[in-house]
C-alpha cells in the first residue's frame, strides 16, 4: 500500500532532519579532529616550581605561549586574585624598543634609556623647556594595527616627568596619542597650566566629528623625579553605556564618562611621549607601556598598580612568608580557554643563622696580652651563603662601624688570591712587592713578553650594576704630575657601560661611568691640589661610589668630587682590570706603556653597596691605624691598653642577623708596670707615661725632686704657662702631673728612674693651636692612634732631641712613651 502525499513530505522532513542533526554531529567532531591544536601555556624559569620551599620574599612568574597565536585574554590566578595581563602590547623599555611580543618602533629617534619606575625607561623630550626651537625632537611611535581595540580596552603606563608639571608649567604635554583628523581616537595629555594654577592631566576619547569625550585630574602632583601610574579604560560598562574613565596610581579620579558612537579608526600609529605631529614632547620617562584588548575593572588596575608585569609575566616583591598557589588562562580569539598547570610553592623564613666568630677571635671577656701587638676580629655566616647575596655586613668596634666588602677583597698578602678564594682570570707579568700592608700587586708596562702586565679579576658575582663601591690602595712608582700618558687604574668598561679610573694626561684623577650607552658622566680632582701629593712612592687610598644616580670621588677618605648620572648599567665588561685597560693584550705594540699605571696595588675591595662618607672615612680611619679589613674578618693593629666590646651584623633580603655583644680587655702589663725614665741637665720635654698613686708633683719620686730646678706647662685653651717651682721662694701654679700631657722639666743634674703604675685608657682631646701632649702607656702609637682621628687636622709635631734642639716629627711616626710633644690642630 502506497504512502500518502502528506506521509512521504512528512518523512522526508524526518529524514532531513536526521542528516542534518548527523552532520552537525558529525561536522562538530571533524572539525575537532582537524582544528589546529590549542597553543600551550606553560611556566618557565625563574618561576617557582611546584612544592618549592624558597627564602626570597621576591617572586617572578613567567609564563610561555607556544605557539604564540592572538588572545582575546590572558589572566594570572595568584593566590586567588586575578591579574589580567597586556594582550596587544607591552613594553618594558628595559634597554630594548623591542616589545614582548616583537614588536618594534616605528621611529624612537632621539630618545634615550634612563631610570625608569622598574629599571629603566624611555625618556621623551625635546630639550627646549626654555621655549627654543631645536632640530632634533623626539619621536617614540608603534603601530596600531593589532595592537589597539576600536570597541574596548585600557592603556595603562608609568611616567616621571623631568620637570614639574603642576603650577606654574604653561605647556602643553602630550603622553599618548593615537588619534586621526575626522577626529578619532584617544589622546592622553597634560593640559597648560599658568603661573598660579596647574593644568589637568586630561583622556579624551574621539567617536568621529564633533563627537569627543573627555575626563581630566589635576597635574599639580605631577612634580619632577615623581613616579605615577596612568591608566585609562574605554568600553561597555555593562549596562548598556560606553564610557571612559582614568585611573592615577591605581584610583580612579575621574569618570566612568559616557560617550556615544564608537572609534572608527585610529592613527595608522600610536605616539608615545609626543603628538601625532611630532610635537608637545612630554618631558618624561616612560615604563611598562600596555594596552589591553578589554577594559579592566577598578579592582585589575588596582591590583596591577606598583608590579612590574608584561605580556607573560608579573613579578611580586615583599612577598610575607606562607603559602602560595597560582595557575594562568589564556582565551584566544576563537573564545577557546587555555589553561596551564597550577602550582605551589612556599616561602619560609630562613633557616637559623647565627654570625660565629672564629679563631684567632679573643674568647669573650677574655683578657688580651701584649704581646702579640694585633687582635683580629674573624666572623662566618653560619650557614654560609655567596656573598652577592648579603646586602650589608658589619663590624660594630667600639662604637666604629667597619664594612665589610662582600663582593671582592684581594689583600694580597698570599699572592692574588683573594679572601674567598678567587684567583685572577689572568696576572701575566705582575710582581709582588711590599705593600701597605704585607704584600701587594705591581702592575707596569714591561711583562717579559713584549707588552704591559695583564691583572683580570672576573666581574661575575664581583660587581653590583645598580650600587657599589670601589676602593684600594695605590703607590704610583713614576711621577704622574705633569706626566704627559694616560695610567688606567681599574677598568670595568664596554662600549656601552662600566666605570673607569684613570690619571689623566693633564694631572686629574678621573672616573667615568656609562650606563647603558647614555652619554659618559665623570668625576676627577686635580693632583696638585692635594694636600699629599700623587709623587712616587707615597700611598694613597681612593674609593668611588656609585648607584641612586650619584657617582663620588674620594681621596685619602675625604669627598673631592660628586656629581649625579642617568641611567643604570646594564652590564660591565667580563672582567675587573686592574692597573691597566680593557685593551691590553701581548700583541698591542701601542698599548705598551700607554696606558698602564706602573704602580703598586693593595687592598682592594668591591662592595654591594654605595657607602656613605662617614662608612669610607671611618675604613680609611683605620687602615691609618693600620686595621687590615677582609670579607670576613678585621684585623686591629697596635691597639692600645683598654676595654674593648664588638657586635657584627648582616642585613639580607629576608632577614637582619646581629651577634652577641663580645668584650675583652687589653692589659699592657702582666703586672704592674714600669717604666725607666732619663732626664738631662738643663731643659727635658717629658712625660710620665704611668699614672702615678697621687699626680701630685710632691709626691713624686725623691730623685727627681732632690735635683728638679723647676717643671712648666703650657695650657692651650688659655694660652698660660702655668709653673712649679722646688724654690719656695718663688711662686708655683702648676702643682699637679697629668700622664697625658708633656713638661719641660729643668733639671739640675742626671736623674735615671724606674716609676711604676697601671694603664687606664683615657680620653683624649685637642684643642685649636699649639697642645703639649704625651702618650700615656707603654705602647707606640701614630698622633692618629692617639686621638683616634684624621691625621690631616694636625699640621706639626715637634719634640726636642737628645741635644736640645727641636726637630720637627712626621706625622705617620709612631710616638714614643716618655718623650712630649708639642702639636699644632687646626
């Protein structure tokens, strides 16, 4: 029996129906099979790995798309907080115009990499702030396709203005620009202000003429050197209205303004730092510069505000202790998720660390013979980690903080290897005479090979790019004043970045230091205005410091030269040269004898911090006294009778470490002590350097009083001499004897004596002009041993010889107990 018309049209829907579900079925699966696979997103180094127990609160994670394909949206779950990452570009400025994602710019003339927010940045200027036209403006530009949504997105960057912005600037700043003549596009600027008033950082959104929207703050916080974060969103705001908003330091000030129509079209590229007519150059350092396919809510931007991010990364600083989880998604523009694995990991206070001291360490409240003459204070880590990673160590003695170099220190006393034992990368043709202390390096322009010595330490993990300070001990063994050639004494240099230290042909000591090829900066001090000349022979202590943007020159511990620098470097040269350039090699006939100090070099020391002036005036203090100072140990010389305490400390990204305080006493005699005293007919400029049971000059031993004619003392602060007379028909105002002041004692005839007593350690004090002083105690000491001060406040000492006559003493001489002195301080 035959269907009817209405069955068979009835079936045949039922059948298409069927192929068509079939194929959807079908077509869903094939297309499955045969869609490109999904990218993958991975996490690479130096991101934490899963179950990681880490020490440094400063975390970075770094994602890696392969292969890279456009997204829609890229986000980072950190401990439950989302942080949207750039999806249409991002740069970071770091030394590079290249993007994270390649992208490259279409003209960055002029422009220059200095200090950024995180790093470095770009700055942006046209150098005529006084109104003056000039021939080389800044241009920094990208294109816009593909990196600019028309519908929605957010802008964000960092920004330091070179001058203030706020009242009194009457120029108009652009910061980005991205829009056509019709108009369209979006604009970011700093308004003019007037003498009195600021102008307003301004975003205006263009949706084609006369259609244009805008929403502005003040600029008045906008001052020189001060960083801030801007960000600007556009789009939907979900109920219904497009609007724009803008965001400074992380908090929106103004807006969501509602805007109607939509973008049309952009500049063919987006202008950084300027006007699409290449004019209104910001003035400004730009950093972290991104632009978001979607506009991110107040909470993102919050949350990104004060991070160093980029396309694929986000690093976290200060992290506390405890645990921590994070995974990553990616949406590519088919709306497929990606997702990566999740991962944690945990950071835990450090393990217990202590400072020990070690042998030859005294044993706490120990007494302390002499001899030996030296004590050395000797400190480990415990457990012990590589130096680049301890931000500060120190000595605390007696009250004098002592730093510890925690990058490099060569003493030279056994050879070139240094106090952690590293050797030199090369030491061709260098010597080892005697040094300022023990041995030292000579480095000249004869090696026995045809060429200049070669003396290299390798500068990885010996040398800090952002802060440091340099420092050793030079003996020039040719005149270097009015000495035609240029004498390298360290150079760290490359074409781009490094510091170099050099005696000049026209008698300066100069340092220079690039970063990151940014015009070279200097400091120098003419020799011949030194109060110690530069001759042949004489030693001298330079340090230089660097990082904060400022750069010092100090010779023999005093500051002679500052000045400041932009820029931080980014790299140095593989190695340290010492003595010598980067240049020397055996087969350089012309290098022979150009360039080489010809001189003597004893410790030598990079540090991982930029000391202060105080920190390099108290180092130099003491190798004047003649304390050796090592990565791990300080080695007092000659310390004088007296109590003694001591603490070290180490500062860590994690930690601060500090010892117990330690003590021990410096008795200079086992029992009492003694001393034998001469005194000659006529006039004796003497002291009795034991205090005695009574100062009483009465009560002194019957032999000098039985052939004393008379004692006088001068007294600086009131400029009298003051008189004892054994006469008692003459008037005496002097009656008392002090151990640390000189007499003139006038004699009748020979007197040899013993006198004894105990040695305290006093305090000691100058006044200006002339001061009649003496050691008391048995020990020698240099004037600045004595008063634990510069040498170079004391102009003359004199005392009077076996004969009578007054000859004047060196200042580095050791004094002698027993014998006075006359000083002048100024």
């Amino acid at each position: 029996m035959g269907l009817k018309k209405k069955e068979v049209l009835a079936l045949v829907i039922v059948i298409l129906l069927l192929i068509i579900i079939i194929y959807s079925i079908y077509s869903v699966n094939f297309g499955r099979l045969f869609r490109a696979p999904l990218s993958t997103l991975n996490f690479v180094p130096p991101t934490p790995n899963n179950g990681d127990i880490i020490n440094n609160p400063n975390v970075e994670i770094r994602m890696q798309l392969t292969p890279l394909i456009a997204l829609n949206d890229m986000t980072l779950n950190f401990n439950s907080v989302d942080y949207k990452l750039p999806t249409l570009i991002s740069c970071s400025f770091e030394n590079t115009y290249v993007c994270d994602d390649g992208e490259i710019p279409g003209d960055s003339s002029f422009t220059t990499f200095t200090t950024g927010k995180f790093g470095n940045g770009v700055l942006v200027d046209n150098k005529d702030e006084d109104g003056d036209t000039i021939a080389d403006p800044d241009f920094l530009y990208y294109p816009s396709i593909n990196n600019i949504n028309l519908n929605e997105g957010t802008i964000m960057f960092w920004v330091i203005p070179q001058v203030n912005w706020g009242v009194g600037d009457t120029r108009s700043r652009r910061l980005i620009d991205t829009t056509t003549l019709g108009p369209n596009g979006i604009s970011i600027l700093k308004s003019p202000g007037t003498a009195t008033t600021s102008g307003s950082i301004t975003a205006s959104i263009a949706t084609g003429s006369p259609l244009s929207t805008g929403v502005s703050t003040s600029a008045a916080s906008f001052i020189a050197q001060d960083a801030h974060s801007i960000a600007v969103t556009y789009g939907p705001d979900g109920l219904g209205n497009n609007v724009i908003e803008l965001y400074i330091d992380g908090v929106l000030v103004a807006g969501p303004t509602i805007y109607t129509g939509s973008i049309q079209a952009f500049n063919q590229d987006i202008y950084i730092g300027l006007n699409n007519g290449g004019t209104a150059q910001a003035n400004g350092v730009f950093d972290q510069f991104t632009i978001y396919a979607k506009k991110l809510s107040s909470t993102e931007i919050n949350n990104l505000h004060n991070k160093e991010f980029g396309s694929y990364y986000i690093k976290f600083n200060n992290l506390a202790i405890g645990s921590y989880t994070f995974s990553a998604s990616a949406v590519d523009t088919a709306n497929q998720v990606i997702s990566s694995e999740t991962r944690s990991f945990t950071i835990s206070s450090p393990p217990t660390t202590t400072i020990d001291f070690l042998p030859p360490t005294p044993a706490d409240n120990a007494n302390v013979p002499n001899p030996p003459a030296d004590v050395t204070i000797k400190m480990q880590r415990n457990p012990l980690i590589p130096g680049e990673n301890l931000i500060d160590f120190t000595l605390s003695f007696n009250s004098v903080n002592y730093k510890l170099p925690n990058l490099l220190s060569c003493d030279f006393k056994y050879g070139s290897t240094c106090d952690d034992g590293e050797d030199p990368s090369n030491s061709l043709g260098i010597s080892a005479p005697f040094g300022y202390f023990d041995d030292a390096i000579f480095v000249d322009n004869d090696n026995g090979f045809g060429g200049g010595d070669i003396f290299t330490y390798s500068s990885t993990n010996n040398f800090n790019l952002n802060e440091g300070t340099i420092m050793f001990w030079v003996k020039p063994m040719e005149n270097w004043i009015g000495d035609s050639r240029t004498r390298v004494l360290l150079d760290t240099t490359t074409f781009m970045n490094g510091i170099s230290i050099q005696k000049t042909p026209n008698d300066f000591l100069a340092i220079t230091l690039i970063a990151n090829s940014l015009t070279a900066v200097g400091v120098q001090a003419d020799l011949n205005t030194l109060p110690i000349p530069f001759d042949p022979g004489t030693w001298h202590h330079i340090a230089v410091t660097y990082g904060n943007n400022n750069l010092g020159l100090y010779i023999d511990g005093i500051p002679v030269s500052l000045t400041t620098y932009l820029g931080t470097m980014t790299a140095i040269n593989p190695n340290i040269y010492i003595g010598h350039d980067n240049s020397v090699s055996i087969d350089c006939p012309e290098c022979t004898g150009g360039r080489h100090a010809v001189a003597v070099f004893d410790e030598f020391k990079i540090y991982g911090k930029s000391l202060t002036t105080q920190q390099i005036n108290d180092i130099y203090n003491g190798y004047v006294k003649g304390y050796k100072i090592g990565s791990y140990f300080v080695n007092f010389t000659n310390l004088p009778q007296g109590a003694y305490t001591y603490s070290a400390s180490i500062t860590e990204p994690l930690q601060s470490i500090t010892s117990p305080t330690r003590s021990f006493t410096r008795p200079v005699c086992s029992t009492t002590c003694e001393y034998t005293l001469m005194l000659n007919p006529g006039v004796n400029l003497v002291s009795l350097p034991l205090p005695q049971t009574s100062n009483l000059i009465s009560a002194l031993p019957p032999i000098i009083l039985n052939n004393l004619r008379s004692i006088y003392s001068y007294e600086t602060a009131s400029g009298l001499w003051k008189v004892y007379h054994t006469d008692p028909g003459r008037q005496s105002t002097l009656s008392t004897i002090d151990p640390k002041t000189s007499y003139f004692f006038v004699m009748k005839n020979r007197v040899l004596t013993t006198i004894t007593g105990d040695v305290t350690n006093p305090t000691r004090t100058l006044n200006l002009g002339w001061n009649m002083i003496a050691i008391e105690g048995l020990e020698p000491r240099t004037i600045a041993q004595l008063y634990n001060m510069d040498p170079l406040t004391i102009t003359e000492i004199w005392k009077l010889n076996a004969q009578g006559i007054y000859e004047q003493v060196v200042m580095t001489s050791l004094l002698e107990p027993g014998v006075g002195y006359w000083v002048f301080a100024q």
